[in-house]
C-alpha cells in the first residue's frame, strides 16, 4: 500500500517529469535556434517543447510584448509551482509570490507606461495604473521595500528560501543541501566571469556555457528517489533556464540582432 512522501508527491513527481520531458534536447535547441524569422523561431518554439512559453505572442511580436509575455508566463508558472508543492511545504508560496512579483517590481518603479493585460496579479494590476511616483511611495510602505531598495534583489529572494523552508525529511535535507552547493558554485563560476570581464573582452558565450552546465548538473541531481519536494525547486531552476534561453532567442531575433552564442552543446 502506497503511503509517505509516495502517496504524498505523487502527483507533483508526475506533473514535473512529463513537464520535464518536454523541454528540447541538444539538437532540437540548435533547430529552434536556426530559425532565421522571428514567427519561425516562434512556431519552432511551439512545436518543439517551448509551446508554454511562446503559445499565446502574437505574430511579429513587439520586444514590449515578448518581455510583457515572457515575465507573466514565468510569474504564472512560479504560481504554479506554490499550487502543486505538498501541504507542509506550503509556507514556500508567500516566497514563491514574492519571486513572481520582483519580475515587475523594478519595471513598476521606473517605467511610464505599462501594458497590464499580461498582470494576473490582482495587486500589481492595480499598482501599475498609478503614476510612477505613487507606486514607489505603495512600494515603500510595502513588504517589498527591501528589494526595491537592493541593488541584488534576485540574490536577497534567494537567501530567504532557508527562513520560509518547512522542516524536512531526511532525503529533502540531503538534496537541499546539494542543490544549494550547486548554486552557490555557479554563483562563484559567474561572478569569477564578472570579474575577468573588467579586465578584458566579455566573453558572452562562456556565460551560456555556465548555464548549460547548471542546467546538466540539476538534471543529474534528477537521479535516485524521485519522491521528495526539492524535486519541484530543481524543476523550476530548468524552467528559469529555458525562459532566459527564449527570451535571449526572441529578443535578438525581433531586434534583428545577430543570433545570441547560446552554447547550445550544454542545453539541458
């Protein structure tokens, strides 16, 4: 008789592998890459594992839009993410909310004018119909007046997944653990990169490769158990990745940019 974390995650484990097979292998990212046109680059996008980020842009879409549609799927699946997790780790959502709000709160503190067809969010809708200058006063007397005021507000989201985390299984713990090794690598691998960069010529591909092998190594910490909660945190991390790699894609393609070094051998 099934019973624990089996019966528990059961229904999570199989939500996030079938979303997992989905994302494009090696060469199926060098055939969406290859798309010379953006509304071909779009509808390889759809066809080929993609189809969540790219399935409601219009044809030839405006960089507002593609930005605009990008960051509400992302906002939509991190959302998504808090729905699915099992009922003692449900003290995440407040985080994971928080992480879907700080992709518009630094847009909502600088810009004019913003299209709010994309917003989902009830709160940030009715934030983004002020003037600037009152949505930074509402930012400031709000729980986001930390991250308005950081100059890393992604790295401060991050340090505070330890004080929203339940008390896990020993299982959890041991992936926590890894995983966070893993991060706290990359972070040291990008911002080495960082620094080279003040001193010579960035190389924008190397950043790509970083990428690719985080995202190979989260794909490895896929191994053994499947049945424990961090699986969602490593489903989401793969899911970050493929948005950065679409929008990079999309932007350059509607700015007529050359095609971004993207590394694709490292895809995940």
């Amino acid at each position: 008789m099934l019973g624990g974390p089996v019966l528990e995650l059961a229904q999570m484990q199989a939500w996030v592998r079938a979303r997992i097979g989905l994302m494009p292998d090696d060469a199926r990212w060098h055939y969406i890459a290859d798309a010379v046109e953006l509304d071909n680059l779009i509808e390889r996008m759809r066809d080929n594992g993609l189809a969540y980020w790219v399935r409601e842009l219009p044809r030839s879409p405006s960089t507002g839009a593609i930005e605009d549609h990008l960051d509400a799927r992302l906002a939509g699946l991190l959302f998504e993410l808090g729905r699915m997790l099992p009922a003692r780790w449900r003290g995440l959502r407040p985080w994971l909310n928080t992480g879907a709000r700080l992709l518009y709160l630094g847009r909502l503190s600088e810009e004019t004018e913003l299209d709010d067809t994309q917003l989902k969010d009830p709160w940030l809708r009715a934030l983004s119909r002020l003037s600037p200058p009152e949505r930074r006063e509402q930012l400031r007397r709000s729980v986001y007046q930390d991250y308005v005021t950081s100059d890393a507000p992604l790295d401060l989201w991050i340090a505070e997944f330890s004080r929203h985390r339940p008390p896990v299984t020993e299982r959890e713990g041991y992936m926590i653990g890894r995983l966070q090794r893993l991060l706290d690598q990359h972070r040291f691998d990008i911002e080495a990169l960082s620094r080279a960069a003040l001193s010579a010529s960035p190389d924008h591909a190397a950043q790509w490769r970083l990428r690719g092998e985080l995202a190979k190594r989260l794909r490895a910490l896929l191994g053994g158990s499947p049945f424990h909660a961090t699986l969602m945190l490593i489903y989401g991390l793969l899911e970050a990745l493929q948005y950065e790699r679409c929008r990079a894609l999309l932007l350059s393609r509607a700015r007529n940019w050359q095609r971004p070094e993207l590394a694709l051998g490292g895809a995940a």
